[in-house]
C-alpha cells in the first residue's frame, strides 16, 4: 500500500537537456561547460590567492601571477587526460575494448576524478621543475581551488542523470530517467556539497584565518584527507557502477578503494608540512 511517505519520496527528475545548444555537428554540452566554469573560476581565486602577500611565509608568493597563467593550461591538460584515462582503467576498461569509439566520448561514462588528480599531478611536478617553483606550494594553491571544479562536475553529473545513488525512501529521493522507476539518492548533489562547497570553505579557512599557505604541503594534506573522507561518506549512497559492481559485501566499491590511499597520503602530506615547519 502507497503511503504519503513514500509518495514524497519520489520526486520527478528536473528534466535538463545535457545540450545546451548545437552549432553545425558541434553540440555545447552542460558537462563541458561545467569543467570550463571549474577550471576558469579556480584560475581567478588562485590569482587572488597569489596576490595576497599577507598569505605567504616572507609577504611574496613563491611564483608569480605569468606563472599561473602558464600553468592554465598544463592543469586543463591533466584533469581532462587523466580524468579519462583513469575513468577507462578504473571503470570501464572491457567496454572500450569492445568499442574504442567510447573512448572518446566524454559524455558516455565521464571522468574519474582520481585519474585527473594524477594527471594534474603529474602536470604540477613537470611544471614546477620546468620552472624552478617551490612544488607543495604549488599543490597548495591547486588544492585550495579544485573543489571549485568538484562542485560544477557533480553539478553537471545530476544534469545528466548520471552517477546516482542507491535506492531511497528519503523525502528529496529522486527517479532518474536512466535509474529505473526507483527512487534514489541524489548522490550528485552530496557530493557537490561535500567535495565541493563544505572542502572549498574548510581550505578557505585555513588559507585565510590559519595562514596554512605559509607552511607548505598542509593545504594539501587537508584537501586530500577532506576529499576522500567525503567520498567514502557518500559511497555509502552511491550506486555503484554497473560494469563493477561491489567489490565485497554489499557495500565496498572501487571508490572507496581509490580513496583510501588517498586518505594515507594525506594524513603523511600533513605531517610532513608541520615537521617541515617545525624544523624551519
């Protein structure tokens, strides 16, 4: 028997065309748009970040404003590389054997976001050396704005109808359109809020009233910790995806999986920045 109960729980998908609009056979995609907005956002608070002297060991940043402007360009690079790459090994590996077109197609399965922080990674070390800049500092400000970009992507995730979570009964469940006639965690949206909103004002903090940037490597220590605590919360109410499965038991996924190490990492990125500073 239908009770009120579960008739609030299922509410219908705001139906978004994941186009925007098409110009000839080029089709502008809210997903795009979405990684745009993330990278060209977190490129101007970086900048402020950058000039605001009172925020640096000394009153000077350790690279200057050209130098950021450069390095647009290597981040853009590693996010969307590495973003699909580590989406295909991670994720999707039999499909794109199957059908390399897939690929390609960016729309069709996404990005992993551990893949583009390798990728960005790997992109901060290149550029740091290549440069001559300090390279936790580097981390530093990079951590301190990508949750701006974790914010659009789950945005446009949920626009989508893609990447949702677990059957629900909760009153802001939603039925998407690709999810079955079921309700289910918005999951999108927790991420958005965690990885995005919460994490960008939890490094905010610490960038402005703790004056972390003076101790390089903490700010990216917090990120790391802050991002895969909160995805392994909200893997908890994610469906996991189809071609995988559960990894163990009914609730262990390879986002979890991904995560941990990550988590590792941090808490070893935190403590070398305050040994450092300690020494210092």
């Amino acid at each position: 028997m239908e009770t009120i109960a579960t008739r609030l729980a299922i509410l219908p998908f705001p139906e978004i065309d994941p186009v925007i609009f098409t110009i000839g056979p080029l089709a502008v995609r809210w997903y795009g748009l979405a990684y745009v907005a993330g990278i060209l956002l977190g490129w101007l608070y970086a900048r402020r970040i950058i000039q605001n002297a009172s925020l640096w060991r000394n009153g000077t940043a350790p690279f200057n404003l050209a130098q950021l402007d450069d390095f647009l360009l290597w981040a853009a690079g590693g996010i969307v590389l590495g973003g699909r790459i580590g989406y295909i090994l991670f994720y999707d590996l039999g499909s794109i054997l199957e059908n390399p077109v897939r690929a390609i197609q960016f729309w069709n399965g996404g990005m992993s976001f551990h893949g583009g922080l390798l990728g960005t990674t790997l992109a901060i070390i290149i550029f740091a050396r290549r440069n001559a800049i300090p390279l936790w500092s580097l981390f530093d400000v990079v951590a301190a704005v990508v949750p701006i970009g974790l914010f659009f992507g789950r945005i446009a995730n949920f626009i989508n109808g893609e990447l949702w979570g677990r059957l629900s009964s909760m009153p802001w469940a939603v039925v998407f359109p690709t999810g079955g006639p079921f309700a289910r965690h918005p999951s999108q949206l927790y991420e958005a809020a965690l990885e995005g909103i919460v994490l960008l004002v939890v490094l905010a903090w610490f960038v402005y009233r703790r004056r972390a940037l003076k101790m390089p490597g903490l700010v990216t220590g917090i990120f790391v910790c802050g991002y895969a605590a909160s995805r392994i919360f909200v893997e908890f109410f994610r469906e996991p995806d189809a071609q995988i499965g559960y990894l163990a038991g009914d609730w262990l996924t390879m986002g979890m999986v991904l995560s941990l190490p990550m988590a590792l990492v941090g808490i070893w990125a935190i403590a070398r920045a305050r040994s450092a500073a300690a020494a210092a």
